[in-house]
C-alpha cells in the first residue's frame, strides 16, 4: 500500500554538480523546505563525538550504517 522512497545526498556529488554557489545554495533551499514540510523524513541512525570522527568516516565505508549520521562536539 504505502512505498519508501529513499533520497541519497552526498555532499561531494552535489558540489560537483552545482558549479555556481548560487545554484548550490538554491538547491539546498529547495530541499530543506521540502524536510521543513514533513515531506521527507531524515533518519538519523548514528551520532558520533567528533573526536570519533575517523570511526564515523570508516562506518559507512564499511556498510555498517544506514541513514544520516552525526558528528557532534
């Protein structure tokens, strides 16, 4: 009855593809209206210590993480 509709964002891909500030920043807008609206919901799995960091950066590498993750000081 009810689909999941998965939304992947990669901070580098999105630079890549945006050449112009101005664009990058109008995309951003766009999407966190659309989480701000309840939309999309962001699930965030994981939160690290940034003094972690180098764990948080292996985590997904090593396909143990699903969702966003935090770094938090």
């Amino acid at each position: 009855m009810f689909q999941r509709h998965y939304v992947s964002i990669r901070t580098a891909e999105t630079a890549d593809d945006k050449h112009d500030s101005r664009e990058l920043q109008e995309a951003a807008d766009e999407l966190f209206a659309v989480i701000a609206s309840g939309a999309v919901k962001v699930a965030i799995n994981q939160r690290f210590r940034l003094a972690d960091a180098r764990t948080a950066h292996e985590a997904p590498q090593a396909r143990i993480t699903t969702g966003a993750t935090l770094l938090l000081r």
